[in-house]
C-alpha cells in the first residue's frame, strides 16, 4: 500500500502543478461574456494574440463584417505587448480592436478569482475603461467559424 502511495502522490502533484503553470498564460478558447463568440489566444512574437474562431450564427445568417467588409472570421482582435505582475497573477497590457469600427482600444487582459478572463478595455487610463469576462470554451470550433454555443 505504502509502495503505490508515494507514485499516486507525485503524479497528483505532476498534475496539480500542471494546471497551475497552464493557468498563467491565456492560451486557450474563451467563450465571451455574451456567449455570442469564441477567442483562440495562442502565442505570437512576445505576447499573445486572439482570433475570432467562432461566432453564433442562427441558421442561414451570414458571417459578420468587419469595418472593411471583410469576413469576422480569424480576425485577430486582441493583442498583447507586455507582461507584468499584478496582484492575484500576471496582467498582459495590449490592443483590443472593435471589429464593426476598426478602432483599437488599449486594455489589460488577467484572470479572475473565478479563473475567468478579464478583459478590461479603456480610452485613457484604465479607470476609464470598462471590463468583460470571458470563461474557458472546452467545446469544438469549427474552421467556418460557426458555432451552436
């Protein structure tokens, strides 16, 4: 019994320790806040970079445009430019781009105490933003970019 405890214990640990590395990069599928779209976040240069990968379509509507009529589908609208620390984890400064309008934004993306994403979008200060939170998507993304949700 003593044998089979101490190879349980450390493949928890392996495990435990996994998640927590995992949890402090934004890579992933992040459903957001409207449940209405699906962000891949995926490493580019320094920082990280989020494509619209799926957006909910009733059947037979048309793909979303982007302010210069192209198709919302794979635009990258989020990217990071510099990491730091900030209180509860790491804090990622960048641009977030309204798709309809081609205006970027500067914002701050970090983790909540719930293990959601905040993305925290503001014209001059921070103070002056407003924020959103966008929650792990484990389910499939399909490459036309629709999805049931």
């Amino acid at each position: 019994m003593l044998r089979l405890g101490l190879p349980i214990a450390l493949l928890c640990l392996l495990l435990v320790s996994g998640r927590a590395v995992a949890a402090d990069t934004p890579v992933g599928n992040w459903l957001t806040a409207d449940h209405n779209g699906v962000i891949h976040i995926a490493p580019c240069g320094d920082g990280f970079c989020g494509q619209i990968s799926s957006i909910k379509l009733a059947p037979g509507e048309a793909m979303p445009v982007d302010w210069q009529g192209d198709p919302q589908c794979k635009l990258t609208i989020v990217q990071t430019t510099s990491q730091r620390s900030g209180d509860h984890g790491p804090v990622w400064q960048g641009v977030v781009l309204d798709p309809r309008s081609g205006v970027s934004h500067p914002m701050l993306l970090y983790f909540n105490a719930s293990g959601g994403l905040v993305l925290h979008g503001y014209a001059l200060i921070p103070l002056l933003g407003e924020s959103t939170v966008w929650t792990a998507y484990p389910g499939p993304v399909f490459p036309d970019c629709h999805f049931s949700g």
